[in-house]
C-alpha cells in the first residue's frame, strides 16, 4: 500500500516544530512569546489548523527562522484550493492590483468567516467537508491583504449584495458589514458600491476580476458554479478593461459607498 504524500501543510507543522524544539522552547512558551494560545500552537504542530500570515509572522521572529515559515505559508494556500482555481490563487499571490466587479455576492478576499461559510455552502448542495476545505482556502487566500506589501484592492459591488440576508441570523449581516466598513479605511482597499438606483449597467453580464502585474500585464479570471476561467489574450482582457470603467462609473466615491455602507449596516442590528 503506497504511503500518502505529506501535504504542504504537513510540512509547514514539521518545520514550526522543528524550529521550536531546536531552541528548546515547549510549546507553551512559544505560544506565550507569539502571544497565541499553547492549543493552538499544538494544532498547527500536528497539522490540524492552518496559522494566520500574523502568527506565521511572529512565529519566524521569535524562533529566528530567516522568513521560512513565511515562505511555506503561501504554498498551503494554494494546495487547499480546488484544483480547478489554483491558478488564480497562484495569480492573487503576485499580482499587484486587482480590480473585482461583483454582482450578487461579496468578493471573496472581503468576506468574513461566518458570511463565506453560508456562501460556500450553496444552499446545503456542498457537502460539509468539502465546504470546510472551501473554508480553509478562502480564508487562507485572504492573508494577502494583510501581507507586508499588499495588492491595491479595488472592488466594485451592486447595492443589492448589501440587503441581501445570506443567514437567517441578522447578525452574519451585521459583522460582515461591519467588517467591510473597516477595510475601506485600509489605504490599499477601495470600495465602491454601485446604487439601486442605477438600474441595468454593465456589470450584470456577471462578475469578474482583473489582476495587473508590476510589469504592466495583465490577467482575468471569469467564474461560474462548475470551474474558473483565467484569461490573457489581450482582446479579452481589453474587454474586460472597457467593461471595469464602465461598472466603476456607475458607482459611488469611496466616501460616499462608505457612508452608504454604514447607513445600510443599522439596517441589520
């Protein structure tokens, strides 16, 4: 019987605790230094929970590693993806900007746990443990925001994304705008929400993301519920370009869509 392959998550538990016995440090005193619990830090040990960029971080600091962990960390979240969108987790890691249109949900890279867990559930047609790698991966691939040179984020969103209930709950609501709002005030994050009032524009075609590089090129990424599409022929990509500056003139100011985003916020306490 063949012997499974270590995931890449395997090998960033072995690593963390390679370090941390090399230094002679229990696990408890290295959750003390990071300022993480000793759980924790015992679950990512054994492979059970995949760390944030900020305990990978402090992690490297204290045990004085030259940035490895850091290293490893990215790789994991592109093994935790489907395999049918790891070449766009692999274009998230390095591109420079990215311009998102969404129509219906929230992108992504802004949901909160609670928000992207009803998302990727689909309504109960994904099984539990399949939406809990989704899970994992999502939240994994959000760790590029907070990076120590992130993307400039520019998301463009349909008003409707913001009434719309995902929960029963009125409270996933509640934290999930909250959260929003609290990103908008990230320098590298810019929000624009396209109002009701609008009408029919461009961007009900569908979603659609656009990643630039440092070189000027540039990449796109089309979804639907069965696979991704990442394109780079330049005649689709300068489509898309035309269809981003039409969606992001119909929208808001980045002061005016968070004022809106706070007005709509009371409407879930």
């Amino acid at each position: 019987m063949t012997k499974p392959q270590p995931s890449t998550l395997d090998l960033l538990a072995g690593e963390l605790r390679r370090l941390r016995t090399e230094r002679g440090l229990s696990q408890e005193d290295l959750a003390r230094r990071i300022n993480y619990s000793g759980s924790l830090v015992g679950m990512v040990e054994i492979g059970r929970r995949t760390p944030s960029l900020d305990f990978i971080r402090r992690a490297d600091e204290v045990l004085e590693s030259g940035g490895l962990l850091g290293r490893i960390l990215p790789l994991v979240s592109l093994e935790t993806a489907p395999a049918w969108f790891r070449p766009w987790v692999a274009v998230e890691q390095e591109a420079a900007t990215l311009w998102w249109f969404e129509m219906s949900v929230l992108p992504g890279l802004l949901q909160t746990e609670a928000y992207a867990r009803v998302v990727l559930g689909d309504g109960g047609l994904v099984p539990e443990e399949e939406m809990e790698r989704r899970l994992e991966a999502r939240l994994q691939r959000q760790q590029i925001l907070v990076r120590s040179q992130p993307p400039q984020l520019v998301a463009v969103i349909d008003e409707s994304i913001l009434r719309r209930a995902v929960a029963d709950h009125f409270g996933v609501m509640r934290e999930q705008l909250d959260h929003l709002i609290a990103l908008a005030a990230r320098p590298q994050v810019h929000l624009h929400v396209i109002p009701a009032e609008v009408g029919v524009h461009a961007g009900v075609a569908g979603p659609f993301i656009l990643a630039g590089f440092a070189d000027g090129t540039w990449v796109a990424h089309l979804d639907s519920p069965l696979r991704a599409q990442v394109l780079d022929r330049s005649e689709e990509i300068a489509s898309l370009h035309r269809r981003w500056e039409s969606v992001r003139a119909e929208a808001l100011s980045r002061r005016q869509s968070l004022a809106l985003m706070q007005e709509v916020a009371k409407t879930w306490s």
